[in-house]
C-alpha cells in the first residue's frame, strides 16, 4: 500500500514539472483590455415620462326634448364643427303645441283690445282687466316655450370636435336624459402622465416640454398639476395642452402614446459605467484602475446615477484609465490597453 502512494506522488511530481516552466504564469502574460480615461467632463441630463392623449373635453350630446328620432348626421369618427346640425326630432307634437298657443293668443287678442278700450272708460273692473291681461301674458309665455320646444328638436353641435360614440338610431324615442352621442373637442389635446413628488418642482405651469409621437415630435404647455397624490400609486398627474389642429393631414387622436422629455442643468464630475464598478456600504465603491501595466483596485465614493453613468470622487490619478470589465480579471494582472474610450466615444452596449 506505501509503495503504491509513493507511486502515485512521484507520477504527480514529474507531470507538473514536465512541460509547465514554458507556460507564463496568469499574471505574467498580458491582457488586452479596453480602458475608460477618467477626467472631468458635464453630462446632458433627460428625463422620459410614458404618457398618453385624452380629449379636452367631452360633451353627452342630447335633445332638451322628447320624440323620436328622425334624422341623424354624424356617425363614430365624424369631424364636427360648431353649429352643424346633427339630429332632428319629429316636430309634430311641438308644432301641434306651438300652433295650440299661438290659436288661443289670437282669439284673446280683440278681447283684450276691448277690454281695455272699457276699462279706459272706467266701465270695467280693475280686477277683471288684471285677470285677462295675466291670462293674455300666460299664452304668451305658453307661445314662446312652444317656440323653444320646437326648436329644440333640431340638435346642433356646440363646438367643434370628433365624434368619439353614437349611442342611437333613427326612429328610436328620445328624451332629455337619453344621450344621443359623445362628443369630443380635440383641439389643444390633453397629454397626460405621472411623475413622483420629488418631480413636481420641473413643471410649474405653462412650461413647455417635447412631446414624442411614433411619427412627429412636438411641444406641450404644462396646463393642470394635480393637486393630490394618486392613493395607490402615490403618483401626481401632470396635463400638457398640445396644439392638435383637426384640418391636419394626420391629427392626434384619443388614447394614443407618447414620451414626455425634460431637458435638465447639466452634471459636472467624473463619471464611469455602472458595470465598471462595485458598489458597498456607506456610499463606498471599488473600480480597477491602470497603473505600470498592471490592474489596481481604487476606492472611490458613488453619488448620483444618471443613466448609464454614475458619478464618482475620491483620492484618484489625474486621467486614471479605468479597466471595463476589469473585476473579471485576477488582481494585479499585466494587460495592454487595447481601445482607449472616453465619456463622449464609448458605445452603450446595453441597447444591444
């Protein structure tokens, strides 16, 4: 059993020793690496908020009227302008009404002449004067709803805008709390989102932000803050007014997406990629560094992230070149600087 481990040691012995003083060690061959120069430089800073469109406003189009459905003039998706007739009623019951009061203050109208013609004469009670003359000026009142009422069997619109619904049909009945359709006013379009508390202080009103569409870019005034915070999101909604004009060759539409940008005071520091660095406790971080060929660990304080970048300081080299992806490679290990990148030239590799 002895000679067989003796056997065995010996057989290890000579295959490390056979062929393994030609092979560098690890530390002694060099890497190619690609180096960040770490100086000072000013960041442009953005913000993107996910958003979305709303109507201005929406109007329940109906009759102040009841009767049944005659005509109607727009369907779902149909451009309105102010004034345009929409709908009509059928106007017989108002018209018989209407033609009822305007018969009764006719026939009144020689006897009121006569009486007053009396009562010039002191023939005729005070009170009997007053009596007619209500009677008279009632049928009046009664006349001129008729009037209205027959007017209101035609229904126009009261602005201009897009039909978003159509809610009934020809020869249905109708009535005053019955909708007959909603209305949409389009233009300015409302561009709304949600921003957190700490966010409020970048939009105070009339403040003009970008307002990214699929196909065009365009400008939105901060129109509404929200007062209180969303309850369970704990989020703030921020309105834009954006011009939408409906003669356009695509106009906006309802419920449509769009990013909300933000232009905000540059940063100024030394700046590395969030993967060049390990973060710990208290603020502290560990970044490789180049010095004499070979790979240093540099301790440095984090601060704020801004995108891909975060911000750094510490006790560092002027125009250190930090090591990307150097926490992959054993400490103290040659290498050679294969790419030299700066803040302005390195590719972001994450967008593919």
């Amino acid at each position: 059993m002895k000679k067989t481990v003796a056997s065995f040691l010996i057989s290890l012995t000579f295959l490390s020793c056979s062929g393994g003083g030609s092979r560098p060690a690890v530390e002694d061959r060099p890497v190619p690496v690609e180096v960040l120069v770490l100086k000072e430089t000013t960041l442009p800073r953005t913000r993107s908020f996910s958003a979305s469109t709303m109507p201005w406003e929406m109007v329940v189009l109906s009759f102040k009227t009841t009767g049944r459905l005659k005509e109607i003039h727009f369907d779902e998706g149909s451009r309105i302008t102010k004034g345009q007739l929409l709908a009509r009623l059928d106007p017989v019951d108002q018209y018989m009404a209407r033609q009822v009061a305007r018969e009764q203050l006719r026939s009144l109208t020689p006897d009121v002449a006569r009486l007053e013609k009396l009562a010039g004469k002191g023939a005729v009670a005070v009170a009997e004067k007053e009596r007619v003359l209500g009677y008279r000026d009632a049928l009046s009142t009664q006349l001129s709803q008729a009037d209205i009422a027959l007017g209101a069997t035609q229904l126009t619109a009261p602005g201009d805008g897009v039909i978003g619904r159509r809610m009934a049909n020809p020869g249905e009945m109708m009535e005053p709390s019955r909708p007959l359709g909603v209305l949409l006013a389009m233009d300015p379009l409302k561009v709304q989102f949600a921003v957190r508390a700490g966010e409020l202080a970048w939009f105070p009103r009339d403040r003009e932000f970008r307002v990214i569409f699929p196909d065009r870019v365009t400008s939105g005034r901060v129109h509404q803050v929200s007062a209180t915070a969303d309850v369970v999101t704990r989020l703030f909604q921020i309105t834009l007014s954006v011009a939408n004009p409906q003669d356009a060759e695509a106009p906006l539409r309802a419920g449509q997406l769009a990013k909300v940008e933000i232009d905000l005071p540059p940063l100024a520091g030394r700046f590395v990629p969030a993967e060049a660095i390990e973060t710990g406790a208290a603020g502290m971080a560990r970044l490789v560094g180049l010095v004499d060929g070979r790979l240093q660990i540099f301790l440095v304080r984090h601060h704020e992230r801004e995108g891909r970048w975060v911000r750094v300081s510490g006790d560092l080299p002027a125009d250190l070149q930090v090591v990307l992806d150097g926490f992959d490679l054993p400490a103290r290990q040659r290498v050679t600087v294969k790419t030299t990148w700066t803040p302005e030239t390195l590719p972001d590799r994450t967008e593919n």
